[in-house]
C-alpha cells in the first residue's frame, strides 16, 4: 500500500469534491481517494506505487490545479552496487510526501519528487537507517579571496570539518560548494577563522561586483591622489639633475612629508591587504595579499628607518622609498579594479538570465499582480511587446514569440491554442491568453538559470593540477624573496642592503598566483553563459574538457535526426481497417513514444471510438502489450514478434519494401496471430543534413545507434551521409554498441528518448535534445534547447574554443611567473626591476587573463 497527499487548486464546492474523487478513483492501482474542501487536500491510497504524473493529470483533466514542489537532491554515501541503490530508493519512497526517488550510483545522488514540502531531515534519516549516509550540498558566498592561494586556504579549512565530505571553491564566481551534513553557520565559522568572511546567498542575486568596483574605486582615487606628489617629487629629482640640486637642503621635510602621505595610504586603502595578508602569514598560509603586505611594509619600514634613526643604516645605503610602496599600493589596487570590473562582466550571463525574469503579470480582467502571485492553473493574458511571465500553454490567440533566450534560435516561432510558452520569451504581435503550468523555481527559465550556475561553479578536471601547484606558490615566493634578499647582500655591489631589499620586494610583488587561479574558472564563466545564449547548457562542466577530445558522434535517430512527430503511413490488413487502427490506439495511448502518439493521432482524426485497453505494459525497447475483451494484443518490431513466437512470413516483404523507402515497419498481434503490418514515417530535420556535414567537416566520425528496422536506418544514413549504423537494438544494446565505438576514442551520444538515458549516461559526453522527455535530459551532460542536431556543432566548437582559451591563460599565467620572477631577483643586472613596475605588471597578469577569458563572448 502507497499514500500519496496532493495540493488541490481551484476548488469551490462540495461537487468540486465529488468530481474529483471520482476522476481520481477511476486510476488503476488506486483504492481509495478522499478530498477535503476545507485544507484543499487528497489523499490517494493505492495497492502499488504508480507515477505520480498520472495523478496530476487526472487532477488536471477536472479542471482543478495540483500545486507542484522542487525536487530534492541528497548525496548519498556508502553505496557499492545495485543493490544499495534498491535499498535507498524503497526506504526513501516509503516517507509519508515522497512521490518517487531515483537514486544515481554513479553520482551518489538521490533526486526526490516530493507532494508536500518536507523536512530534509526526515529524508537523511530514512536513509540513514538503510545504513547510509547522507550529505548535503552546501553553497556559500565566500568573500575576500584575491588569488588561488586563497582558493586552496579555503578548501582546507573546510576539508579538516568533520562531517565534510568534499568541499570545492571557485575564485571566479566566490561560491563554495560544500556536501556536508553540517550547518552552513558553522561551516561560515571555520571560514572565518581562515580569515575570510562567509554567508548564504540570497535568491534574488545582487551584483557584489559592481559595489566591489565601486568600493575599490573610491580607495584607487584616495590613493593616487596621495601617492601623486610622492612619486612626482622622487622620480623628478631621480632623473632631473636640477630638480635634485634644488631639493637637497630639504630633503628632511620632503622625506618628513613622503611619510605623512604613504602612512595615509597604507593605513586606509592599504589597509585590506594587511586585514587578510598578516593573519594568513601568522597562521602560516600565506595569499597574494602576504605577498602585497611584507612587499610594502619593507620598502616603508626600511624608509622610516632612514627618515628617522639613519644612524642604524650604512652611510651609502639611507635611502628611502615611499614612493615604492606608495605606487606599490596604488598599481595593485588599480588591478583589481579593472579584474573586479572584468568578474562582474563574466557573470553577466547569470544576470542577464535573471534579468529576463518579468516582476509583473496581467490576469484576464487587465489587472496586474505580481509574477511571484502567479499561481499553477490561472489564465493570464499577454499583450504584444510583453514578456510572458510563467511557463504557460496557450488557451486563446494566435502570435509569435521571440523564443531565443532559450533555444539560441533568431527566428521567432508561432503560437496558437495547445502551444506551450516559455517564461521570459517576448511576445511579439497577437494577444495571448495563457495557462499557467509551471511558476517560481518550476520555470523553465529557473531551471536554465540553475543549471547555468552549476556549469559556471564546477571544476575541470585540468583545474585541479593547477590548485596544487598554487597551494605552493606563495610560501615558494616567499622563500625566493628571501633567498634574493641574502644573495644580494652577501654577493651583491654596494649598497649592498638597498639592492637586497629593492630586489626581494620586487619578487614578492611581482608575483601573481590571482592570474593561475582565475585562468580556468573565468574562461568556464564566460563560455557556460555563451552556451546558454546559444541555446546549449551545459549541465556539467567537465563536458566543456571532455567534447574537445570527442572523435565520433552518435546519433539516436527518431527524434534528433528526425522531427520526432512521426505520422501513420500505411496500415495493411485483412480485417476491417477501422476497427483494426481503433485497436492500435486503444493500446497506444498509453505509451509516450513519438509512433505511438502519432496513431492516437491519425485514430482522433478519423473520430475513432476506442475500446477499453487494460493490462497495458510498455515493453521498452520491444512495444506495447495490453488486453482488450479479454484478447491479448501485441504492438511492436518484429522482434517482439520473434519473442512471442509470432509467425510473421505473411507480411515481410511489405516491411522490407516499406523499410527501403525509410518508413519504419511494426506488427499487431491478437492471440499471438499476426493481423496486421502498420508503418510510420518520420520527416528528417531540415538542419539535420548540413548538422552531419559539419560534424565531418569538422573530423569527426558520425554513427547512428537506433532501435528502428535495419532497412530503414541503412535507407536513412544513406540519405545523410552516416558512417557507421547499428539498428534493432534495445536500450542496453545502445550502450554495448557505444561501448564497441569507444574502443576507438572518445564518444558523444546525442538523444532525446526515455530509451536513450543510459547511453546517454554511459557516454564520455551526453548530449540532449532539449525538447525531448525529462529522464533524458537528467541523464545528459549538454542539452540543446533548440531541438536542432546543429547545435552539436556548436557545443563542440564552443568546447575547443574555451580549452584554446584555458591554455592561453595558463600559459599566460606560468610564462610571466618564470620569466619575471628572476628578472625581478636580479638575474639580468645591471637591468633591475623597480618594486613599482613589478606592481604594474603583476596587476595586467590578472587584467590579461580575465580580458582573454571575456573573449569568449564573442564566439560564433
């Protein structure tokens, strides 16, 4: 026995009641169902669990609106086969609210479809007591990093929690990504000790970069204006004789006045590197910004030094150097103004997304409400111009809509009554009305959103070398600067002193580990938001690494190469062609395939009176099998027929011929005799032929993997020039054939079916068709939201251009730090490096490889 509660919309009255009760008693498996007015609720007892969507519309074909919760994801531990995964999935379903619970061992992901909200806890203990445990994922607003330094400081505190069991930070977006079964308020805590700050994020996002830019801007002209006269008066009497002779006698108060200046600067805009650099250094994990603060605080201290007890110093070494650490604070500041102007530039997809999200609907009667008030089943009437607010069908009207924010597609597309519309796409000439299907985080637009984030917040897997070389980086620094410092001192000319400190300040600056850490996050950033404007999302980041190593692209054929809307073409039988075809659809309605839906279709046209079907049982992969006037009735491939022990002869060589011609040949059965050969075509997508062309222009191999009649695919690839074809395969055989394809190099699979999830899953890259079912999506790694085969090209070409882009900054990143770091020691003398155009440098290191990231926006 199962029990399932539902949120009921729309009820009145006690005849509401009764009609629903009703409609909900007429599903099979159900015994029982009892509706209350009064908390809007119903509550299903059934003998078996059945899908939920089953129930929803059997509520919504009353007319009433069942409210719909997000999915819940938990990280489940402990799993090690199948078994485990059976045993976590049944304790999960029997919580009181869960709808149904698929659990991914690969993954070690429990997705959760739940009918009432519920306390996550009440989940982990159901799971914990099948003997696993559960972890949360965490994310946290992480402020205050500047480098990868921080980046790795971060990750360890959190690592050392017990309780955590893997935790991931990106500089880029300042997101932490935690599993965890801890509080975020202490994982917030063990962030602050390492000396950064921490919060949740709220859900309405707010641009931190643009008060960063702000922030750092105000800071930036402070201290120019301060360091201005100090570098001014310095350089002139460096390299104008005049001006030196003419200042000498007032050296004193010139020096006097550089200090007065300089402490202003350090002790206010200065003042964010010591607030971080000097605790990291006191705990013995230096960042940039320990590097920043011993560089500065030598060149002042040395300077004070000499401005006030010169008598500590050697006669030819009482310099000082203000300016230094002035224009030191003064150029680094400038750098991370452009980067932070530069970081909120790589997040604008993410913005932009958000921004499409209209704050207003209009109900029928003109009246406005707010889009967050917009519940599931209310009509709302769109006007030309308007953006729609909430993911909708059209009841009434006729237009188009500029759909391009989601499939990537310029061409607006046409809208009439049954059409489903899209929250966030822009009406553009008739007067719609609308029904709400799906409102708040159920949109599609929140959806693209989220999965937008998770891309731009995943780690490549190149980006894991690059963290354990930074987690290095800055003591090294440290220990280079010093070893400079003695080197100087003990083999360098006179002053001896002043060459070891000019040079050990300079390599302590000019080191930039922020241009390693933002090399690989910035350019993820930047290509996952140009995908989703294109119409490809990127479920997972590592599919950006994984399409540019793909040798051979394989193709589900009903529904990616073709439109998916197959349409009944021929119907041979010795009975009565009406009550035959009426038969069929009895049984096919049942199914969600596109072939099936293409007989109900030609059977309602006809205006068909359809038996009762009952019994129905997909066979996935084989067809349909259901009873009708207590008859045994097979639909299928000949397959099913050869696994019934169905004799077929009668009707080969009309499957053959229909074959040859492309269409795709299936059998009906009644009482294990062959009654009938039925066949469908299924139009190729226009976009499909040049889609392969492409795809081979490019060096790729492209193979067909279907589970149609031989005949018909082998007519099909002919048509489009495919390489390699494996037909009549069932859903595993589809993974089997990949896995005969990976022999020879990496495989993307490209799909849109039920049947195509677990070769979609197996594959090193799975790619969905964005108008295909949700199990598909789920399993994929990139879905195309525009439905179109040419979409793979992109995705592919998108994927090289952003590894091209990642080796750039990368190579950018580790050229300058082993070219200037010893030109920053010494190594060319007499050639040094000034403390202030290490500064400068080490600034455009970052300001470089953030601008080359951006680039990627531009991609076509």
């Amino acid at each position: 026995m199962k029990k399932y509660t539902l949120s009921i919309e729309g009820m009145t009255c006690a005849s509401c009641v009764g009609r629903l009760e009703k409609a909900l008693k007429k599903i099979d498996a159900v015994t029982d169902a009892q509706v209350n007015l009064a908390t809007e609720k119903a509550i299903i007892q059934t003998e078996q669990p059945i899908s939920v969507q089953t129930l929803y519309d059997a509520v919504e074909r009353t007319g009433f609106g069942v409210k719909r919760y997000p999915e819940i994801t938990l990280g489940i531990q402990g799993m090690t086969c199948a078994s485990c995964v059976g045993r976590v999935e049944k304790a999960l379903k029997r919580v009181e609210s869960v709808a149904d619970a698929q659990v991914n061992l690969a993954t070690e992901k429990a997705t959760i479809q739940v009918l009432q909200p519920i306390n996550q806890q009440v989940l982990a203990q159901a799971v914990q007591k099948a003997g696993f445990d559960v972890v949360k994922t965490v994310s946290l607003k992480v402020q205050g990093m500047t480098c990868a330094s921080c980046v790795g400081r971060v990750e360890k505190a959190l690592n050392k929690l017990e309780g955590v069991n893997n935790a991931q930070v990106n500089l880029a977006t300042e997101m932490a990504h935690i599993q965890t079964l801890l509080e975020p308020q202490e994982l917030i805590k063990a962030i602050q000790k390492a000396g950064f700050d921490a919060s949740i994020p709220q859900t309405q996002q707010v641009n931190t970069r643009e008060e960063e830019a702000t922030h750092l801007k105000k800071d930036l002209l402070f201290a120019f204006i301060l360091a201005l006269p100090v570098f001014l008066v310095e350089m002139s009497a460096h390299f104008i004789p005049a001006v030196h002779m003419a200042l000498m006698p007032y050296l004193n108060v010139i020096w006097y006045i550089q200090f007065v200046l300089t402490t202003i600067i350090l002790i206010f805009p200065a003042r964010r590197f010591y607030k971080k650099g000097l605790p990291a250094l006191a705990r013995f994990a230096p960042d940039m910004n320990s590097l920043v603060s011993v560089g500065t605080l030598a060149a002042y201290s040395y300077s004070c030094i000499a401005t006030f007890l010169p008598q500590l110093l050697p006669k030819d070494t009482v310099n000082v150097y203000f300016e230094s650490a002035a224009m030191i604070v003064v150029l680094i500041l400038l750098g991370r103004y452009f980067e932070a102007r530069a970081k909120g530039k790589t997040s604008q997809a993410i913005q932009s997304l958000i921004g499409m999200q209209p704050q207003v609907a209009r109900l029928e009667n003109h009246q406005q409400i707010a889009v967050d008030q917009v519940q599931v089943g209310m009509t709302l009437l769109i006007q030309p111009g308007e953006k729609i607010p909430v993911d909708a069908v059209v009841t009434q009207g006729q237009s188009f809509v500029d759909e391009a924010m989601v499939t990537g597609e310029p061409i607006a597309v046409a809208k009439q009554k049954d059409d489903q519309v899209v929250a966030g796409t822009i009406n553009q000439q008739g007067i719609l009305h609308v029904k709400a299907t799906a409102v708040g985080e159920n949109t599609l637009l929140s959806q693209i959103i989220r999965l937008v984030e998770q891309a731009q917040g995943s780690k490549l897997p190149i980006q894991n070398v690059i963290d354990k070389i930074t987690m290095w980086f800055v003591p090294v620094v440290m220990g280079v600067a010093l070893l400079t410092f003695i080197l100087w001192f003990i083999f360098g000319p006179q002053p001896a002193l002043t060459y070891s400190l000019v040079n050990a300040v300079a390599v302590l600056i000019i080191a930039c580990p922020c241009a390693m850490g933002l090399a690989v996050p910035t350019s993820i950033m930047v290509s996952t938001g140009r995908g989703a404007a294109l119409g490809i999302l990127f479920r997972k980041g590592e599919a950006l690494q994984q399409l540019k190593s793909v040798q051979t692209v394989a193709l589900d054929k009903t529904g990616t190469l073709t439109q998916g809307k197959p349409q009944l073409t021929d119907l041979i039988t010795d009975l009565d062609r009406r009550d035959v075809l009426a038969w069929i659809a009895a049984v096919e309605q049942y199914s969600e395939h596109p072939i099936a839906q293409a007989i109900v279709e030609q059977a309602q046209k006809e205006q068909l009176m359809l038996p009762k079907a009952e019994n129905v049982k997909v066979l996935v992969g084989y067809g349909i099998q259901a009873t009708i006037d207590d008859q045994t009735v097979y639909i299928g491939a000949d397959r099913l027929m050869t696994q019934q022990n169905i004799d077929i002869d009668d009707y080969q060589n009309e499957a053959q011929t229909l074959a040859q011609t492309g269409k795709t040949p299936l059998y009906v059965a009644i009482n294990n005799q062959a009654i009938a050969l039925l066949a469908v075509s299924d139009p190729i997508k226009e976009t499909t032929p040049q889609a392969i062309k492409a795809l081979h222009q490019m060096g790729l191999k492209v193979a067909m993997i279907t589970g149609d009649n031989q005949k018909t695919a082998q007519a099909i690839a002919k048509q489009l020039g495919i390489d390699h074809v494996v037909a009549e395969v069932l859903p595993e055989g589809k993974v089997t054939a990949l896995q005969a394809l990976q022999q020879n190099g990496k495989v993307a699979y490209v799909g849109d079916g039920i049947n195509d999830a677990p070769a979609l899953a197996h594959a090193d890259v799975g790619i969905a068709i964005g108008t295909g079912t949700d199990v598909a999506i789920e399993s994929a790694d990139v879905v195309l939201m525009s439905g179109q085969l040419t979409g793979v090209t992109k995705a592919i070409a998108l994927s090289h251009a952003t590894i091209k882009n990642i080796h750039q900054n990368l190579f950018w990143a580790f050229i300058y730090n082993i070219i200037l770091i010893p030109v920053a020691a010494g190594v060319l003398y007499p050639i040094l490096l000034s403390p202030m155009f290490a500064a400068g440098a080490m600034a455009l290191s970052s300001v470089f490889v953030l601008t080359n990231a951006l680039r990627l926006k531009a991609f076509k």
